[in-house]
C-alpha cells in the first residue's frame, strides 16, 4: 500500500511539473569579442500564466559570461555563469522563475551572442539562424523555434523581446549598455 501511494504521489508531482519540449539550445561558448561588455537589465520572463520579474547584472569576461540576478530591492539572489560551455547557478537567496535558469541564460545567447558566432556555432547541425535589420530567427531542424525582435540596431540597448514558438516562453528584456570601450561593439550602432 505504501508503495502505491508513493507511486501516486510522483505521478501527481511529475503531471505539475513544467514540460519543455525535448530540443534544447546547446551551450554556446563566450566569445572573445565580448570580453569587457557589461550591460544592467529588467528581465521579464513568462510561460503561460506565470509571470517573472527581475533585475540583472550581465559581464562578460576571459572565456566566461555572469548572470547576476537581483531583487527589484537590489538584493542578490543567485548568479548563473557560463564558462566554456558549462553552465553553473549558484543561489544566494529564495528565487523562483517560471522557466528553468539554465534554460534562460541559454535563451539569452539566441539574444546576445554575435551572429557570426551563432552561424558557426549551428553550421551542420540540426539548428540554423536568419538574421535580419532588427530580428533574429532561431530554426530548428527546419521549423521555427524562437525569435528575437530588437527595438534599436544595438543588441545591448533598449527593448528586446525573446519568443519559444514552441514552449510558448516570452522574455522581455530592457537593458542598459554600461560603459565600455567603443571597440567591443562589434560594428553596431552601440556608442554611447
């Protein structure tokens, strides 16, 4: 009897549970070019009738990018890094999100990451990307699986709007370019 009622209790645990579907953007290593880029963000993440607001810190450094994610009271509650193409969180205080961190941080490079790196990066596998002026698609074997649109020709600077077509995720990110060198723009209209 036990054993049945601990078998109904994971069933009803697993049927609550988020369900993505099974494609999974892969970890995409930091590229050189943006080393010394920092930006301040309000993040907004929803899936379905949640709904998630926060602050962040994004910094890119040698080989490796940080996520510090903050209360709207400025209080650090976790940071989530990629190194290499390794993905690590670490939680400082209580923090929820309607989607999985790691899987957000792998959303944001569909949004941040230099084109060029992402054409290389996807080039013979299942995965493709189409950029255009102010949008970036993102394929997946041939079918679109999310979209960027930017509000301005500078990835780090005003609004910008990140859509799962198939998981039905949306994030909206403000975000602020922080003072850098004029060289790590990458040839966009970034100055400041």
């Amino acid at each position: 009897m036990k054993k049945l009622g601990f078998a109904i209790f994971f069933i009803a645990a697993l049927s609550s549970c988020q369900h993505f579907s099974n494609r999974n953007i892969p970890v995409i290593s930091v590229q050189n070019a943006q080393v010394g880029l920092a930006a301040f963000q309000q993040i907004e993440v929803r899936y379905g009738k949640e709904y998630r607001r926060f602050d962040a810190a994004i910094e890119f450094s040698e080989g490796k990018m940080s996520l510090l994610i903050l209360s709207e009271l400025s209080q650090h509650l976790a940071t989530i890094s990629i190194d290499g193409s390794e993905v690590t969180m670490k939680r400082e205080g209580v923090f929820s999100s309607p989607v999985p961190l790691k899987r957000l941080v792998k959303s944001l490079q569909v949004v941040f990451w230099p084109e060029s790196s992402l054409e290389q990066f996807f080039l013979n596998s299942e995965w493709s990307i189409i950029a255009r002026a102010q949008r970036r698609e993102l394929y997946f074997r041939g079918e679109l699986a999310s979209y960027v649109d930017y509000s301005s020709t500078c990835p780090w600077v005003g609004e910008i709007t990140y859509v799962d077509v198939v998981d039905q995720v949306k994030i909206i990110i403000k975000s602020t370019l922080l003072d850098i060198e004029p060289s790590l723009t990458h040839g966009t209209d970034c100055s400041l």
